[in-house]
C-alpha cells in the first residue's frame, strides 16, 4: 500500500481526474493527517469517483456502503447468522461482518454515500468509531479499527426530498470539504473522456444546456454532467437510426429531452414544465450560434446559458 502522503499519489490523481486539484490535494492531506472526511455537494460532482481513484492510486480497501432509509444499524455493522446461532451459539465464527466491520478489520476506506438520508442510529455508530476508532457490539465484543482505516462520507444539499439534516456531533468529527460544479472547460473533458465519440459541436451544446439548467430561474436543481454525456450518447444513436447528422437540431432537442428532463426538479407553483425549459434552453443555444449583430464567434457562444 502507498502512503497517502507519496507526491506520486496526488500526481497519479491529477492524471486520472479532470481538474478538482484543490480537492484533491485537501482530501489526500486530510486522509494522510488520519482524519475523517465529508464531502458535501449536488449530485454529479464526483465525490465517489474521486474516493475510488483515491483508494486505487494508493493500494488500500474500498467498502462502498448506499446510504438510504433502510440502513440499519445491523446491515451497517453486521449480525449473527441467525440459524447458525441455534446450533452453534454466539461466538465470532457465526457473526456475518458487514461493511462497517469489514472495513474497520481490513484498514480499508469506508465511503458512505447519502450519510444525510442514513437514520440517525446508524449515523450515530459512526460517531462511536469516529470518537473511539474502535466498534464494541453485544456478544462480539470490541473490534478496533486496523491502520488505514477511514470513514468518508458523502452528502447532497439538505432541499433534497428524503434528506435530512446532519447533527453537529458529525460535522464536529469530520473535516468537510465542499464539492461544486466545475469549470466549462473541465466539463466538456469530462464528456470528451466518457463519451464515444468526439463531436465538438454536439460537445459544446450538451454542456451549455446542462449548465444551463443550473442558473434557470425555474430550475430548483439542475442536471449534472451526467446529462450532458448521456444527451451525446443518445442523439448519436438517434442520429444513426433517423439517417441524419448528429448536430441536426431536432435530433439534439430530443436527446436532450430525454436525457435532462428527468434530472431537473422545478420550483413548485411555476407555470414552466421540464420539458419547456429544455427545449428553451436548447432553442437559446442554437441561436447563439446562429449568424447575427453578436456573431457567431467565441464571444457569442460564451454568452450562451
């Protein structure tokens, strides 16, 4: 395993994630002082892809854990296998490790996802193993956390529906770093590395409608980059299938229909629907490039939403 604190490992981050230098250079720091870490930020801003480069990079365990109203202390931490228990008792043998247990044995990363959608008791075991770096369940007994072993967790903005907010006794364990959209050039190589094809200009209006819908005065919550790769991804299948270019303007209203009208939630009490401010979206960025007083140059295109 390579320590945290090896320059190789920040470099080896850097190459593998697009822009986030900031971040990472905090989180390694964090993670190398044997601290703690939230991430907190809307979704689609890495915060999981980032912690499984971390734990690649460095050669350590990764536990991956949802966070979600059905994570029970028991599922979190583990149980007794209840028919073994009848024929062989309580002994350490008959106990099914869950994430949290294997991750505090093995001295390996436990990536929480969701903390502020866990139910209070299990986000409270936490606490206990972030206090003490140790666990003490009934008839186990103690298990104490082996080297290496840290609790990341990650959480969306408290207006989410099913979300909940965080108590201090967490905040006050963690070190917190918070995660934001990144810059329109770190986008568009996001979508150039998770797309098939390269098409600079499908590219280029996948983004500006995604980041668009993030400033929208009816849009609540915007769509990550995640919709601006699946709008590419969809409007060259779609393209193959009408016979067309992939830059055809309907085409590339359609996809983006699909893939962003699903990821965006509205303010309640507006007369918009999602499908209204895509195509909205999708209309003002294509005027953008239209030949006009602005042009259709670099500094047109900037002004597009």
């Amino acid at each position: 395993m390579t320590s945290l604190a090896d320059p190789a490992v920040l470099a080896a981050l850097n190459a593998a994630v697009v822009g986030r230098r900031r971040e990472l250079e905090v989180l390694v720091a964090a993670l190398a002082a044997d601290r703690h870490v939230l991430l907190e930020g809307p979704p689609g801003t890495g915060k999981s892809m980032i912690l499984r480069e971390v734990a690649a990079v460095a050669g350590t365990g990764f536990v991956f854990v949802e966070g979600n109203a059905e994570l029970t202390p028991a599922r979190l931490a583990g149980q007794f296998d209840p028919s073994r228990v009848l024929d062989e008792g309580y002994s350490e043998d008959v106990f099914v490790d869950g994430p949290l247990v294997e991750a505090l044995r093995n001295g390996s990363l436990l990536y929480v996802e969701e903390l502020n959608r866990v139910p209070e008791e299990t986000v409270n075991l936490l606490i206990t193993v972030m206090s003490e770096g140790e666990l003490t369940l009934p008839r186990l007994g103690r298990i104490s956390a082996a080297d290496g072993f840290r609790l990341v967790a990650a959480m969306n903005p408290f207006d989410n529906v099913g979300t909940a907010r965080v108590s201090g006794a967490v905040y006050d364990r963690m070190c917190r770093i918070a995660m934001t959209y990144q810059s329109l050039d770190d986008e568009s190589d996001i979508v150039v590395r998770r797309t098939t094809t390269d098409d600079r200009t499908l590219r280029r209006r996948a983004v500006l409608v995604a980041r668009g819908t993030r400033s929208h005065a009816d849009v609540r919550v915007g769509s990550s980059v995640r919709g601006a790769i699946d709008l590419v991804e969809v409007a060259h299948r779609l393209a193959a299938l009408r016979g067309v270019a992939p830059t055809d303007p309907e085409v590339g209203l359609d996809a983006a229909l699909v893939a962003l009208s699903g990821r965006i939630r509205l303010h309640e009490g507006g007369e918009q629907t999602p499908e209204s401010v895509i195509t909205e979206l999708w209309e003002a960025v294509l005027a953008r490039e239209s030949p006009g007083p602005e042009g259709d140059g670099e500094a047109g295109k900037a002004k597009a939403p």
